[in-house]
C-alpha cells in the first residue's frame, strides 16, 4: 500500500489522527510533575530556564552546572 501512495496509484485515504496532547492535558501533566517533585524530594526544587536542569535544595544553586547559567536564571519549580 505504502509503495502504491508513493507512486501514485492510491490516495492516501482519512486524516492522520492528531497524536499532540491538548495544552490543557499538558498543563495538568507539568503540575502533576511539579507535585511529585515536591512529594519524592521534600526539598525546594529549582528548574534552570535555560536547559531545565532541577536542583533539589535550599537555595539554587550559583551555577548551572549543565550550562554554567548564573543562579538568577533559575526558577522555583515546586517547593
């Protein structure tokens, strides 16, 4: 069948389901992560905006040590 689309022959029947999941099930999917962070760890974790490193401690740390961004650059990401 694939062969028979790429040379013509056929069309491709239907639409390709949209596999994306919706940005409301995304949102729901980032707190539920945020919320297990904070249960595992029962640290502050600090989420690098730059690459998304996570640092479960106190304060963030003064240096990314993934992409040497400074400690300004850090989010709270669940406390």
């Amino acid at each position: 069948m694939t062969q028979e689309v790429l040379e013509g022959k056929r069309k491709i029947e239907g639409q390709i389901p949209e596999r994306r999941p919706e940005p409301e099930e995304l949102e729901r999917r980032r707190e539920g992560a945020k919320k297990q962070a904070a249960i595992s760890t029962g640290l502050t974790v600090w989420r690098c905006k730059v690459c998304g490193y996570l640092a479960a401690r106190e304060k963030p740390p003064r240096e990314c040590p993934i992409c040497k961004a400074s400690a300004d650059r850090f989010e709270l990401f669940s406390f």
